[in-house]
C-alpha cells in the first residue's frame, strides 16, 4: 500500500490523494503538522530532504516529493494525460504555472491569514502577493472562457492541479466574484470521476 505524508488543509496534499483515489490504489495517510514543524524534523527530512508535505512512500519503500510530479507518476497511461504531444505540453504549462505563478501566491496568502495568523506581520507582502494571484486567476479565466477544461474539451492533470487551491481561494481573501468562467470550471471539477473533495485521507 502506498503511504501519503501530508497535511488536511494542503491542497498540495489533495492533488496525490485525489489521483490515488482515482486510479483506485488504497493508500494510507499520515497528518503532518506543518504549523508544529514537523515536516523540518531530523526524521522527517531524512526522508524528504526538502522538509515539504506531500511525499508519496511506494510500496516498495521509494519516495516521491513535488505534487505535480505525483500526478503525473499517478496519473500515467490514464485520460488524465493527453497522448497528443501538443496537449500533453499544455498540461505541462499549466502545472508549470501552478507551481510558479499561481500557488506562491493564492496558496500562501491563504496559508498566512487562514491558518498563520500572518495577516498583520505580513501585510504589505499580501497586497502584493494578492495582486500577482488575481493576475493568475485571470490568466485561467481567459482560457476558462472558451473552452471547458485548462488544456481544452477534456479534463486533464492541470484541472486537479488547479482546482487545488483555487477553490480555495476565497480563505485567502480572493473573490472569485469576478470570475464567473472559473466558478463554472469548479462546479465542473466536482463532478469529475474519481473526484472527491478536499480533505482526502482515503
Ligand atoms: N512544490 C511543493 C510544495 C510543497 C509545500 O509547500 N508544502 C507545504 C504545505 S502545502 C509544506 O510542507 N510546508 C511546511 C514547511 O515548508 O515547513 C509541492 O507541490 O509539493
């Protein structure tokens, strides 16, 4: 059985129990407590190095970290993974732009102020860090706009990988008011199979 490290309010932590769930492997999960430090534990980091929750432990005993990476190990030879070449790049750019334009900032504002008590020491740092999110969440409702799923008429990787934390979003202060294309995608979301909602602890 497959073990999962992670943490009930991560939406990092969702993406590998949602896709687990999905291809239906039976995994176990154990609660991290990131506020108490214990993803920075000496036996912690031994086993991920980067003292971050997720990490997938194989049955075998391997470990993985990063979960993007987790879903495209979970997610590989299924519908979640286009087999066109082009396709299959564009859910690569999005889950590149998850990690990089999207969750630093919607993820860490709702990490400060719904669970950090960060929202004062913080503050100028989330009116910047606010803007950059809503930047990203308009970048996904343009796209949103046109077609049904991120990469186009079928869902894929990148639509877990971005449900994640923008459904949400509205803890950290984000109003998805203005993004009616993104407020559908999520609904939609919902109804995948395999979808199960956040937290997940199998
Ligand atoms: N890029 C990583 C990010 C992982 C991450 O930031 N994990 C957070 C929880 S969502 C964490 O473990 N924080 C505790 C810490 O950094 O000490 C991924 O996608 O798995």
């Amino acid at each position: 059985m497959h073990t999962l490290y992670g943490n009930s309010i991560s939406g990092n932590c969702w993406k590998p129990a949602v896709m687990l769930h999905a291809r239906g492997l039976p995994f176990r999960w154990i609660e991290v407590d990131i506020l108490k430090g214990e993803s920075r534990t000496p036996e912690f980091l031994k086993r991920n190095p980067n003292g971050r929750v997720p990490l997938l432990v194989f049955p075998d005993g391997r470990t993985l970290a990063e979960s993007n990476a987790m879903l495209l190990h979970l997610g590989e030879g299924t519908s979640w993974i286009p087999t066109d070449p082009y396709l299959r790049a564009k859910m690569y750019e999005w889950l590149f732009f998850e990690q990089y334009s999207h969750e630093p900032y919607v993820a860490t504002v709702r990490f400060w102020v719904k669970f950090a008590g960060k929202a004062q020491e913080k503050a100028q740092e989330i009116v910047e860090r606010t803007a950059r999110g809503h930047a990203a969440l308009a970048v996904m409702e343009k796209a949103l706009s046109s077609t049904p799923f991120l990469v186009g008429e079928q869902p894929t990787l990148a639509d877990i990988a971005l449900y994640a934390y923008t459904h949400v979003a509205p803890e950290g202060g984000f109003s998805l008011e203005g993004y009616p294309a993104i407020r559908s995608w999520l609904d939609r979301v919902t109804t995948l199979p395999g979808f199960v909602p956040m937290p997940f602890h199998g």
